[in-house]
C-alpha cells in the first residue's frame, strides 16, 4: 500500500498507529496492575495489540516507499531510522499481550481447581512467570509508547521544521 486517493498512504496509515499503539500499551499495563480490568478487556488486548503489531510494518513500508519522494533530507532519514524499530516494539507489545492474556486464563483455571499441575504461584503457575510477566507487561509498554512519540515527533519535525510563518 503506497498511496491512498492520490495522497502517500503514510501520512493516513501514521494516525492509525499513533493512537492504536498507546492504547494497546495502556491496556497492556492497567491489565498487569488492576484484575478488574485484565477480566473486563479479556481477549481485546491482545487482539488489539495483533492489529498494531500488523498495521506497523504495513506503515513503515509506505514510509519507505515515501522516503526517496521526498528527497531523504536529513531529518526523514532520522525519522525512517526511528520507525524501522518499530516493528521490534509493537512485535514485542504483542508478545507481552497474549502471554499475559493466557497467563491470566491459566490463573483463573488454577484458581477454580481445573489446573491440577499448575505448580504453585497465584493458582495458574510458578509465582516467578507471574513477576516477570508484570514487569514486561509495565517496561514493553512504556518503551513502545516512548519509542511511538519519538518517532512521531521527528516525523513531524521532517514535514514542518522551517516550513511555516510564525507571522
């Protein structure tokens, strides 16, 4: 996909990252720290974060295909830079996702005694898979969000740096 009705299929594929990847991060983190949601969001999360982990490299793509159109001034390569990372973001926001998705129905499982081997922890398995799946479920988010506002930023500064009055 390169361009839509005339216009660089980036530019419109961009808006639906920016806002689909920092919810799926939000919803990532408030389901590692707060159950009542984690059973209300249920299988949206990770789906959500599937769409994101899709939607990325499709943008990316028309990103590269834009980037020689526009001359690859110094400032659009920073931000193509940026953006080929990502994929590794939103691939891993994903990850995170479905193992907590899972981890969280395995727990419920255990907890009402379906889960005979579960192996201790919080009813769904070792208590250890549960911290790290939190602190991933806290550290991938932020990173993903932080590396989303970067690249979008520079992305910005590569289209409107010195290309507007101030008067």
């Amino acid at each position: 996909m390169t361009e839509v009705s005339g216009l660089p299929a980036h530019v419109l594929l961009v808006h639906a990252v920016i806002v689909l990847l920092p919810l799926a991060a939000l919803c990532v983190a408030v389901s590692a720290v707060w159950p009542a949601a984690r059973r209300r969001l249920g299988i949206v999360t990770p789906l959500l974060a599937i769409a994101v982990a899709i939607l990325v490299p499709v943008t990316a793509n028309a990103g590269e295909w834009l980037l020689p159109r526009v001359g690859g001034a110094p400032l659009a390569v920073e931000h193509a830079g940026f953006g080929r990372t990502m994929w590794w973001w939103s691939t891993a926001l994903a990850v995170v996702a479905i193992a907590q998705y899972l981890w969280s129905r395995r727990a419920a499982r255990g907890a009402r005694g379906e889960d005979a081997e579960s192996g201790g922890g919080d009813g769904g398995g070792p208590r250890w898979v549960a911290v790290v799946l939190l602190v991933l479920a806290l550290a991938v988010p932020a990173g993903a969000v932080f590396r989303t506002v970067q690249t979008g930023e520079s992305g910005t500064r590569a289209v409107w740096e010195g290309s507007f009055s101030t008067d």
